[in-house]
C-alpha cells in the first residue's frame, strides 16, 4: 500500500514539473508582455511606470541622377517613460537618443532632443491640464501618429517645431468628441537663429522679438463610430513685433475593414518665414528671412492588409511654396511645386507593433520660372529602405 502511494506522488510530482514545464514553455513569448515580464516571467499589476524604446532602423539606398550612396541608418531612436500616479495625476517623458542634449540659447532650457516631459492633470466634468513640453496639438492624423511609424514626413511637418513648452486645456465633449486649447512657447532657440537674424557690429537688427513669443492652438479630434475619425486645428502664433503666423491643419481618417486612408491638409501663412524653404529660393531679406512666405501641404495614405500579417500601403504627397506679396523684385505667387509618392510592404510577425518594411520613397521638385530665374533647377531624390520598426515595451 505504501508503496503504492509512493508511487502515485512520484508519477503526479512529475506530471506537475513536466505541466509547469510545458506551461512556462508556452507562456515564455507570449505577446503583449514587457520584457520586465519576459525575463522575470512576473506579471506586472500597477500602471505607474511604464518605459519604451521607440525604434526604427534600415539600410537605405539613395539615388539622385543615379545611385548616391548606400547605409546602414537608425531613424528613429527615443527611450519613452509614462504612468499614472493615481486617478487623477499622470506624467510623460519622451527623448531623443539620438540628437544633441544642448539646451544653450534655448528660450525653454531644454534640449531639443526631448520631445516631451510633463505631468497631466484631470479635473474633472471632463476637463484636464497637460504642462510642460508637449506635442503641438496641430491638426492632421499623420502629424499625430507615433514617429517611428513615418517613413519620411511632408516637408511642412518637417520643417516644423512640433515639440515646445507650456500648457494643453483639454475638454472631453463626451467619449467621442474633445477639445484643446494650448498655448506653448513659439519656438525653441533664440529669435536671431529661428529666423535667421543678422546684423554688423552696432547695427540695430531690422526685425525684433515679440514680447510674447506664443502660439495659441484650438483642435478637435472627433471619433465617429471609429470609421471616420478628425483631427482638426487653427493656430496663430506670434513670431516677431508686427508679425504673425497662421496655421490651419485638417486631418481626415477612414477605416474599414482591412482598408485604411488618411487625408491631410495643411496651410500656412508666414509673416515672417518660419520653415525657411522661400528663404532658401529667394535668398535672405535685409539680413533675415524672406517676408510672408505661404505653404500648401495635402498628403493621403492607403493602407491594405490584405493578409493577417500583412499590409500594404501608397501614400501620395502634393506641397506648394510661395510668397503671398511681392516683396521688391520678387513677385508675388508659387515658386515651388513638391510631389511625394510612396509604396511599401510591411510584415507583422506578432500581435504587437513589430514589423519588417520594403518601401519606395520618391520626391521630386519643380520650380516655376520666376524661382528658376533664381538659379534654381528642378530635382529628384528616390530611396530604397528595408527595415524594421518597434516601439519595444521594456517595462
């Protein structure tokens, strides 16, 4: 009998270590843990720190009147830590590993290389605060998107400060519907570099600085039964004395199904220009930037996922610069035309945000004759990128 008994609480003893063996086994890479919870195999039950690294890396092959150069590039690389204190307090913090940690002459004291780094506020009957620096809240669905998940931005984003300091006021309409209003700093380095300000020893500079350098944004995200989705704002920011910058972003969203597009559009009217491409066509003015630049911006994407773990994507780019006056010489109207026209196909080996890419990315730029009067010439740029993107949760 006892060693019947024995024999039973050796056969159950090892059922149990092969089960939990087993088990360990198919638990140990399972999706939507953080590799906290992957090494440690510790479930993680509070919502207080939470740390990601943000990445996008892939060989390039750049191609200009031929085959240009060839290299292994990290895009994107951006340590991430965010959670909830409590019920009503929360934090972020968001950085750049791979730019400069130089804050000097910086009208914030940060360092550009930090995207965001704040805490958020909720006070109730569906309003909150968020302060610090933060996300512009401008318009337009690629604009709100994950960085990592863009393979090259339109060149109004680019040339953009979509990271600056000072507060969002949000207000929940209800689930589906909210408002913004924010007002931030309005640029990040000093006046005389944003804008290209140069003078001679003892000559007054022939603009100067507001005394209140802010932008003061309103948005509207609007969620419409999660098929038709808004991100929608209006900007005014003040650039220098006399001299005002309107924004105005409309971002448009459709899903359905394993189809998905997005339409943006965006324009800007420059007192002063901010994103520096008329200035570049036009040449300084007086020892700054050209005077009331203008820039159109329209970008569309299609998203297939014709497979489960597939998706295939075109993405289409249209952007205009001018001068709205005529400023001596220089006549008013467009000077450039820019196209944008992508392709890709992406691989989603997991249930998380991993993928694989092969994309296209081509650009090309037509100046009108009044820009070519200038010198400038029309060009094209095509690259090749195959790569991978992860926003990998380490904790």
């Amino acid at each position: 009998m006892i060693k019947k008994l024995t024999f039973i609480l050796l056969a159950a003893g090892c059922t149990q270590i092969m089960y939990a063996q087993s088990t360990e086994k198919n638990e140990r890479f399972l999706e939507n843990k953080t590799l906290f919870e992957e090494l440690t195999n510790v479930k993680k039950k509070q919502d207080k720190f939470n740390l990601f690294l943000n990445m996008q890396g892939s060989f390039d092959a750049n191609f200009r009147d031929g085959f240009e150069e060839g290299a292994f590039k990290m895009r994107q690389l951006r340590i991430e830590a965010k959670g909830n204190i409590n019920n009503w307090l929360s934090y972020r913090y968001r950085q750049r590993l791979n730019r400069s940690n130089d804050s000097s002459g910086n009208i914030d004291n940060l360092p550009t290389s930090i995207d965001i780094a704040g805490i958020g506020v909720k006070l109730g009957k569906g309003f909150s605060i968020f302060a610090g620096k933060q996300c512009t809240a401008y318009g337009g669905i690629e604009f709100d998107l994950n960085p990592i998940e863009i393979y090259e931005y339109s060149d109004m984003i680019e040339n953009m400060s979509n990271f600056m300091t000072g507060l969002n006021i949000g207000y929940d309409i209800n689930a589906h519907q909210q408002l913004n209003l924010q007002i931030l700093d309005s640029r990040n380095g000093s006046f005389n570099k944003t804008y290209g300000v140069e003078t001679e020893d003892g000559e007054q500079p022939a603009i100067e600085s507001g005394k209140l350098p802010l932008v003061y944004t309103l948005n509207w995200n609007g969620n419409f039964n999660d098929i038709f989705k808004t991100r929608w704002s209006a900007s005014i920011m003040n650039e220098a004395k006399d001299k005002n910058l309107y924004y105005f972003a409309f971002g448009n969203e459709l899903n359905l199904n394993k189809f998905n597009m997005f339409l943006d559009f965006m324009y800007s009217k420059e007192g002063i220009d901010r994103k520096g491409i008329m200035t570049g066509i036009t040449g300084s003015m007086e020892g700054h930037n050209a005077f009331d630049a203008g820039y159109f911006s329209m970008v569309t994407k299609l998203n297939y996922r014709f497979l489960p773990k597939w998706n295939a994507f075109v993405k289409g780019m249209y952007e205009t610069a001018s001068l709205t006056k005529q400023q001596g010489d220089l006549e008013k109207g467009k000077y450039r035309t820019a196209w944008g026209y992508f392709a890709g196909v992406e691989f989603y080996p997991m249930d998380t945000n991993l993928h694989f890419f092969l994309t296209y990315i081509g650009r090309s730029y037509d100046f009108t004759a009044r820009a070519k009067a200038l010198g400038q010439e029309n060009y094209s740029t095509n690259r090749v990128s195959v790569g991978f993107i992860y926003q990998l949760p380490m904790f």
